[in-house]
C-alpha cells in the first residue's frame, strides 16, 4: 500500500527553518478538525526528562514510531511512553512478517520531521496509524514536529482522525 500525500495545499512547503517551526502541523491538526496545544518547553535528554518537565508521568507521552515495512512502506505506531514497543503484537496486527525501524534519514524523508519529533499530524504523507490501546481515552503529548516543542491532544480525537487501528501493541519496558 502506497501513501497518498497527507494534507491538500502542502506542495512546495518547507519542512524547516520556517519563522514558526510548528505552523505545519497546526495546518494539518486544523485541516483534520483536531483541536491541538502546542507548548513550548525546554530540551530534555530522555522521555522521562520530558514528563517531569511538563509535569506528567511517563505513561502521558505518546511516542510515535515510524516503522517500515518489507515493501518500502511505513507507518506509525503510538506507543505510551512507559512502555515499549511488542514487534511480534505489531506484526500480528498489521499481518506482516517482517517490520523495523528504518534509519533516521529515511524516517525524515518518509514525515518530514526528525527523530524526537516526529507526530502523524502534518507528515509528508499519510501513512497508516496503528494505536497502542493504552492512549485510549486519555489526554497526551507527543512530539509536535519541532525540537522544544510537545503537543497535546485527545488521543480518541486522534485515532478518529487518522481512522487509526487500535489494538495491544507494547510491552513493559525492559528492567
């Protein structure tokens, strides 16, 4: 399954160094009916340094993984932050037998953003989403397209707009 370019009128945008490194994604959440936060905050080393800073838990951050598949197509997996990814749940669910995380160039080039910020709203194309069922129902953050930037939003609202899969995709984080 190929993607189709995510959101009408994004021919020739800029990807970065733009006056408001999150004008993309506040287009594509207003394009998609999603009413987002962005906030401001200071760098952080870990997730955990991220939580603290914005004053949640771990399990309130929504890390988005962009995955690749055999035949050179991707798409995202959202992962609570206090957990990890399970690749045999992942595989189950989307009925394939081989996936991984593909390099960081080739992730920027598959959404247009960098690793640490990297968000379903706004991507260069519209991959598939596929939800941990944990985010379900809660509030959360995530990256907002932007380094010092993490965005906050209705994960139901989310999954709505994107027609995301949701199912058990983590597992504990390792000791």
């Amino acid at each position: 399954m190929r993607s189709q370019p995510a959101d009408p009128g994004r021919e020739g945008e800029e990807t970065s160094g733009s006056a408001d490194p999150t004008a993309r994604v506040r287009r594509a959440a207003m394009a998609r009916g999603l009413s987002v936060e962005l906030r401001a905050r200071p760098a952080a080393s870990s997730l955990a340094e991220a939580a603290h800073l914005l004053g949640l838990t771990p399990a309130d951050i929504v890390k988005t993984l962009v995955v690749k598949r055999s035949d050179d197509t991707y798409l995202f997996a959202l992962i609570p932050g206090d957990r990890a990814i399970s690749w045999p749940k992942l595989r189950a669910v989307v009925g394939v037998n081989r996936l991984r995380l593909p390099e960081a160039e080739r992730a920027f080039e598959a959404t247009g953003y960098e690793r640490g910020t990297i968000v379903p709203i706004g991507s260069l194309h519209d991959w598939p989403v596929y939800a941990d069922e944990r985010i379900a129902g809660r509030r959360v953050a995530m990256g907002a397209g932007a380094h010092g930037y993490s965005l906050f939003v209705d994960a139901d609202e989310l999954i709505a707009a994107y027609g995301a899969v949701v199912a058990d995709l983590s597992q504990p984080l390792p000791d």
